[in-house]
C-alpha cells in the first residue's frame, strides 16, 4: 500500500523566523495589556517613578474601589445597552442588505452597492458635525439612539461586504433545489443561509461589538447626561482640574476592555472562519 500523504518539509530557519516574528508581535500586543494592568496596582507616585515594572506595594484598593462602586457597573450597562442593540441592528440589516446584493439582480445594484461601500473610506470623526445637527433635528440628542444609530450607519459598509462574499460562497446548488421545492426568497434567507452563516454572524457581531464598546467620539458629542456615559467617558472622572489619577485610569482601563478580551478569545475560531471563508474557492 502506497502512502499518498506529503508532508512539507519547513527549514530550521524558516521555523526560527517565524519564531521570532510571532514572538515580537506578541510583545506588542501583550506589553502594553500588561503595563496598562499593573499600573492600576501602583500609587500614583510610583507609577511616576517604575512605569513599566512591577509595583512595589501592591495597592488592591484601586481595583477594588471601581468594581464597588455604583458608577462603573452603570456606564458598564450603558456600553452594554449600546454595543448590543447596535449589534442587532447591524447584523439584520447587513445581512438581509448583503442577501439582496448576493441573489437578487436589480437595476443599479452595483452602484447601490458602491455607495454602501464608500461609507468605508470615512470613519465618523470626519462626518461628526453632520452627524450632530441631523441627531439633534431628530430630537435624539442625549439619548441612547444618537449613539447607536451612526455606529450602525458606519458599520454597514464592511458588515454588508462580508456578508454578501459568504452568501455568494454558498453551494449555488442549494439555492436551486430550494426555488424548485417552491422556497421563495425570504424563506430561503430565513431557513437555510442564515443557519449555515453562524461564522460570517459572529464574525461581524464581535466586530460591531468590539467597535461599539470602545467607541469614544460619538458618545462625547451626541451625550450630555452622566447617568447615560459608557465607560470611555468613565475615564474623564478621574480628570482633576490640577493633575490625573493616572493609577486609576490604568486599573479602570483594565476592568474596562477584560470583557472584549474574554469575549474575543471564545469566539476566535467563528471569527476566524468568518473572515477567510470564501478565500479559496473550489
């Protein structure tokens, strides 16, 4: 019997380059996280004097004061009430926008298309005076919608170009054995490309959650009421009119930004899938 298999040879200094690069990008990503989480264990004048070390009297208080107090876990719920919706909105609107321009041939479907996509070219900072005054037109000024609505406006453009390249990756064959078994297109969307779409829908839901959680500008502009922050705006209450408690804006960075880590890891292999799905067509 003949063994088929192949196995790729790598060289000692392919493996070693690889090594090193992997090695380095890990640093850049990690060294920031953990100086950003033991500044938070620091006084303020030793994070002054040992920026980058470990503490030299481990201050528990520091983490300990943010998770007891009532206005973290409020400006925690805002950015949840806020990332969530906006990921719900996101995903069907996108996905049933990406179903159309994937199936569907319509006159100026490409230029409807270019036009969604062109949003890509322009983050929100550049439109935020626009964005303001229509917010403020539409009496949404100082509420969760002013917030929630132009992220999901700016976050169409990629969530409808990933999308649509999963649809069009589908089995071509499955759209026609649906159409002669009578299945229109709502009912084709519904039962059978939504179900076999959970890496594209977590995918673009862990971006727009991500995106939406760390959002800084469009809460600073579009809120007025403390009650309404999310937690970027948190940092501002540790901004004195003389000086920063830089030791507790690093510890409430850290509490901040662990859940997108956690939620970022469990659902790596879906984001993963999401983003190379269509790569390699056969």
């Amino acid at each position: 019997m003949t063994d088929t298999s192949s196995t790729v040879r790598v060289s000692t200094a392919t493996r070693l380059y690889v090594y090193v690069s992997l090695s380095l990008v890990a640093a850049i990503v990690l060294v920031p996280l953990v100086t950003t989480a033991l500044g938070g264990f620091k006084t303020l004048g030793d994070l002054r004097l040992n920026p980058f070390g470990l503490p030299s009297e481990w201050v528990w208080s520091n983490y300990v004061d943010i998770l007891f107090g009532e206005r973290y876990w409020r400006q925690m719920m805002n950015s949840l009430i806020i990332a969530c919706v906006t990921v719900f909105l996101t995903l069907v609107v996108s996905s049933m926008a990406a179903f159309c321009f994937a199936h569907i041939r319509f006159f100026g479907s490409n230029q409807l298309l270019n036009y969604f996509l062109i949003g890509l070219m322009f983050p929100a900072a550049t439109a935020i005076l626009p964005l303001f005054i229509r917010i403020r037109d539409l009496g949404l000024l100082d509420s969760y919608w002013g917030v929630i609505l132009p992220q999901v406006a700016f976050g169409l453009g990629m969530s409808i170009l990933l999308f649509r390249n999963y649809f069009r990756n589908l089995p071509e064959e499955l759209f026609q054995a649906a159409f002669v078994d009578g299945c229109g297109y709502i009912r084709f969307f519904w039962y059978i490309s939504l179900p076999l779409s959970r890496p594209i829908v977590a995918t673009v839901g862990i971006v727009t959650f991500v995106s939406s959680w760390n959002s800084y500008i469009l809460p600073l502009i579009m809120l007025n009421t403390e009650s309404k922050y999310p937690w970027p705006l948190g940092i501002m209450v540790y901004r004195g009119e003389f000086g920063t408690d830089w030791q507790l804006v690093l510890a409430f960075i850290t509490l901040t930004i662990l859940p997108t880590i956690i939620v970022f890891f469990l659902a790596q292999k879906h984001i993963i899938a999401g983003l190379t799905a269509g790569a390699v067509k056969s």
